[in-house]
C-alpha cells in the first residue's frame, strides 16, 4: 500500500500532483520579464515552495516513487528547473548568491548523472534525453562562465563535445547540427581569453581595487548627491562576433567587471586547477564564498542581446521610471553603427522641442516612433539641435544598428531615442563606429547632465592582422581597455598571453594601479571638474570606468601609428580636466612607465623631456599591499 501523508493523500498522488503544478507554475515564472523592480513575485516564490516540496519527497519516498513510475531522469528535471529558477532570480537581481545555488544543483545533476539514465526507452525518447541533457550542459556553462569556474567548465566542454558526438552516430546529424554550432561558440569562446586566463579577476577585487570605503573625496562646494550605480542595460551585437549563447564576449566583460569579487575568492582560485567544486563541503564552500556578507549589493544588470528598438526602449523607460533617488543607470551599447545622411538635418524638420517633451510625457506608452515619421517610409537619421537651436552637420549623424529586423528605423537606435530619458542620471557607453552621433546628446539633456564616454571610431591596426580580425579574436578594443586595461594594452603592442610571464603581468597591474590612483588624485583636485564627474567619482564601479578611460585615451593618442588621428581616439562628455588630458605630463609618464616596463617605447611619441614616473614596481608593491591591508581590517571590522 502506498504511503499516506498528513492529508490523507498517497504520496505518490501527492507527487504527481504537485509535479503538474510545478510545471505550470514554472512556465508562468520562465514568462516573466527579467527586468523592473516593482514587480509581484508571488508565482516566483510559490514555485520555489512547490520544487522544494517535491524534491524533499523524492528524497524522502525515492523508492516508492520509483516503483510507481518515477525515472532517474525526472529527478534530474525537477532539479535542473530549481536551478533555472535560481539562474532567473539572478538575472533578476544580481545576487551572486542565486548563481552558486544554481550551481550546486546543476553540480548535483552532473556528478550523479540523473540524465544519463534512458532506462532502453525508445529510440524517439532517448533522443529527447539527449536534448534534455545538452540543454544542462549549455546551461550549466553559462553558470559556470559567470562564476569563473574554470576547471569545471573545461570539464563541461568535453562532456558537450562528447555528447553531441554521440548524438550525431546514433541519430540524424540534422536533429543536431545546432548543437554542434553550439560548441563551435563556446569553444571560441574560451579560446579568446585562454591566455590571459586568472591573471586578475573582471570583478571588482579589493585585492586590486580601491576598498570603497577608502576612495578619496572630491573637494568642491557642488553639493553631492552620492549616486549609486544601480542599474545596468548592456546590449552587444556584432556580425560574427566572439558569443556563448546570446553572452557576448563585450557583455560578459562588462557584466563581470560590473560586479564584486567576494573577498578572497580569487586568492583562493587564483590558478585554473584550484576552483573548488564538486559535493559536500566543497559545494558549501562555495556558498560560503559566494555569500560575502561585507559586499554591498551588485547594481541589477540586463543583458539584451539583439533587441528590437520597441523592447529596448520599453526596457529602458521601466528601469527609469523605478530607478531608485539616489540611483545612476549606466547604459552600455556595443554595436556596429547605421548609415548617416548625406545632407543636414535640423531638429525642426524632423521633431520639434514640443514633441520631444511630448516623448518624455509618454514615457510609459512607448509612443516614441510614432512621433518621427520618416517620409515614404524609409528610415532617417534625425540629428537633435540642442537649445540655441543649432543644426546638426551631417558628421554628427548616425545610429546603431542590432540587426535587421522590420523595416527602416525598427533596426536601428538614434541619439534622439536616448535624450527623453536623461531626466535620469544615466552614464552612457557607446562602442560603435558611429559612437560619435552621440556627442548630440551633451546640451540636450531634459534635466540631468548625462556622463558619456564614447569609442574611436575606428580601431588602431594591429602589428599582424586586420582590425576586422582583430575585433572577431578578441572582441572590442575599447571595451577591453574599460574592463582589462593592461590585457587591451598588452594586445594592442602585440603581446599575448602565451608568452607573457605571470609575475610580469602582475607587476605590470600594479603599475597601472599607481597611475590610476595618480590620475584620480589629480581629478580630485582640480578646479574645472564638471559635477557629473564629481558625482562618478564617488560610486567605485564608475570610478574605475572612467579611470581606466582616461588610460585608454592616453593609450591611443600617444600610439605611434595613431598619432594625432581623432578617428582613432576615444571621447568622454562632459570633457574632462586638461590637467589629465594625453598630452598632460602625468599621462604621458603613466604610459612611459608602462611601457618602458615591457620594452615598447619606441612604439610611442613623447614629448622632450616626459620620463617615466619615479614610482617602480616597489613603490606600486606596497600600495597594492596597503589596499589589501584596509580589505582585511575592513572584514575584521565588518565581522
């Protein structure tokens, strides 16, 4: 006779029963948009409550249920969906304590092998296990890639490798050519950041990075509001670029170096063959890392990959409406740019001043295309005339396009898409060749000064291959200089990672690190810094954006074959102090230093008279160890 539970009702009705409505609740949960946070997770948590119960049956009554009909598979479906709703609660809110629960059941699924187990079903069956199993897999990669775990996700690659090889001999090789594209990605994937692998983590370290607790305060009578990044928009998308899924190599970058590295965490797993994972303590290990109480909370970030303008824009009006007073939303745009104009458009002969406040009135409606209408249909580069009603040349003009999708302007975002939303404190990245177009919005803000940091418009040529090359192996330029400056550097001089020494990098890291700080008190102290900066300075996660850009620009226009070429030199709005500009003193010994460290000055202009900074490898030593110490008297003091 079947066990009874306190309601009188066989468990394995009670089973049966709570797995149906698991299902539905879970399709209702996958439905819901990733984004917002005024939003009702009560199907949220009900479906959390129902898998929690069904797993503790399972456990509790294993082989009663088997012997009722419950196979090993959908022991591992029912653990796979809990991990996919963690996975969704972190896309949700960041919380990097949702990945390692996802992780440690997608663990569980893999080292007891729930979805190996085809009991000789028919073949048609078995080809839906192996479906089921690959998704896992793929899922448990982007996990695994978020995380940084990266001796498991060299596991994980063999494992996708070897199922979808095992696939193709026993069924169609048409059921699995996708699959197969599959690894083709992640395969790439891994191969572009191989050989800089572990030597410093994306994320926000204090053992590299500047403790916030530590950052220096600008001296200024503009009263500071002490904005927050805490909201994020990243979109990416590039004909033939380095992508895992729809986890571009630009987003992933930017989404980890938009978050905290848990204390230590890196020092613990600072080599690829010292990531703990696998079951008991290890799997507790990892919560216990993961869950680092003395962090603050990440800022909400969303990834959108290929969105149509509708949904873009309808994403960002959310965010904005519910972005918190004491909130900065950061926008990042990574694509390549449409066609502009061959003639001047002024504001007036496109949109009026009253149709723009009338955008801003319609905030929530969405009702922005309709106000610019293209005539004959085609698509238009509407230039915004700033409030001296100033046209706009045709050099300004440009969009960015995510792909073809409808027709005309539904494929691309203008400047004007953007300028009704900057009653919000936004800071916007815009990395695209046609990154310039957007210099229009400086002037024709509706109420907060946005900060903008925009790309060259074209890439420096590399020493052995083409940009268009370069850009598919390695991802964006700029990008790479916002998330890892010294690997962008190391790159653009022609050195990789395979034959570069580790203890080389790290010194070289720490100089870098001496000059960001020497950058940042300059700032600080000067006079003519716009408020907008003032107000970066003061979050750390878009102070190291901006430090790092001013590294990036110091870069680039002191590199020989760049010299004195604006399309090849990035820009930032408002403009910065000229005490840090790259012809500065400071600058231009920040990039002697560093590259007189690796031996390529002689692929740099200086002025007469630049030497390197006084500051060696020694000097920068002890400043990062005197980081590390405030981290630790910060825990201690936390604990």
């Amino acid at each position: 006779m079947a066990p009874i539970n306190s309601n009188n009702i066989p468990i394995t009705e009670l089973f049966w029963s709570l797995l149906d409505k698991a299902d539905r609740k879970f399709s209702r949960v996958r439905d819901l948009p990733i984004y917002g946070r005024n939003r009702n997770d009560a199907d949220l948590h009900k479906a959390f409550k129902i898998y929690t119960q069904l797993w503790k049956l399972q456990q509790e009554h294993r082989q009663k249920l088997v012997e009722a009909g419950l196979r090993r598979w959908e022991i591992g479906e029912i653990a796979a969906r809990i991990a996919q709703l963690y996975y969704g609660q972190y896309q949700r809110t960041s919380d990097s304590s949702y990945l390692a629960e996802a992780y440690i059941f997608y663990e569980a699924i893999l080292s007891r092998e729930y979805f190996r187990d085809s009991s000789g079903s028919p073949a048609q069956q078995d080809m839906a296990l192996a479906n089921k199993q690959l998704r896992f897999l793929a899922r448990f990669l982007i996990v695994c890639l978020v995380l940084g775990r990266r001796e498991m996700i060299a596991k994980l690659v063999v494992l996708l490798k070897s199922m979808v090889d095992e696939c193709k001999k026993s069924f169609q090789e048409t059921e699995f050519k996708e699959w197969k594209h599959v690894v083709q990605e992640i395969v790439r994937f891994l191969k572009v950041d191989t050989p800089f692998m572990n030597m410093r983590p994306l994320r926000y370290s204090f053992l590299f990075d500047v403790h916030p607790e530590s950052l220096p305060i600008v001296a200024s009578s503009y009263t500071k509001r002490n904005l927050v990044l805490r909201d994020v928009i990243l979109s990416s998308y590039h004909n033939n670029e380095v992508k895992f899924t729809e986890l571009t190599l630009d987003t992933f970058r930017m989404l980890q170096c938009l978050e905290w590295e848990p204390s230590g965490s890196f020092s613990m797993r600072s080599g690829a063959d010292n990531s703990h994972f696998g079951t008991g303590t290890n799997r507790v290990n990892l919560l216990q890392d993961i869950r680092d109480h003395t962090l603050p909370p990440n800022p909400r970030k969303l990834i959108l990959y290929r969105p149509s303008v509708t949904h873009f824009l309808m994403v960002l009006s959310t965010i904005c409406e519910e972005l918190p007073p004491d909130g900065i939303m950061l926008i990042y745009l990574s694509t390549a740019g449409g066609p502009a104009l061959s003639n001047p458009v002024s504001l007036t002969s496109e949109i009026s001043l009253d149709a723009a406040e009338k955008i801003g009135e319609n905030f929530n409606n969405l009702e922005l295309s309709s106000l610019v209408r293209p005539p004959h249909g085609r698509p238009t580069h509407t230039s915004i005339r700033n409030k001296e009603s100033h046209i706009v040349g045709s050099d300004q003009q440009g969009c960015l396009w995510f792909g073809s999708r409808g027709n005309g302007g539904s494929n691309f975002i203008y400047p004007c898409d953007l300028i009704p939303f900057t009653r919000k404190p936004i800071f916007l990245v815009i990395d695209s060749d046609k990154s310039q177009a957007f210099k229009v919005i400086h002037g024709a803000e509706k109420g907060e000064t946005t900060a903008i940091l925009l790309s060259p418009s074209s890439r420096p040529p590399p020493l052995t291959s083409s940009s268009e090359y370069a850009r598919f192996q390695n991802g964006s330029q700029f990008t790479m200089f916002l998330t890892a400056p010294v690997q962008a550097f190391c790159f653009l001089i022609g050195i990789s990672g395979m034959n570069f020494d580790r203890d080389k990098y790290d010194k070289a890291e720490k100089l870098l690190s001496f000059s960001l700080n020497e950058w940042e008190r300059t700032l600080i102290t000067s006079n003519g810094l716009h408020p907008v900066w003032i107000e970066v300075l003061g979050d750390p996660f878009l102070r190291r954006l901006l430090l790092r850009f001013i590294f990036c620009e110091a870069v680039l226009a002191l590199y020989a074959p760049t010299r004195h070429q604006e399309e090849f030199l990035p820009e930032c709005l408002p403009h910065l102090p000229d005490s840090v500009n790259p012809e500065s003193a400071i600058s231009q010994s920040a990039v002697m230093q560093l590259a007189d460290f690796l031996g390529v000055t002689n692929q740099f202009v200086f002025a007469e008279g630049i030497v390197p900074s006084e500051t060696g490898t020694d000097d920068a030593d002890r400043i990062v160890s005197s980081n590390a110490q405030e981290c630790h008297l910060s825990d201690a003091n936390g604990s």
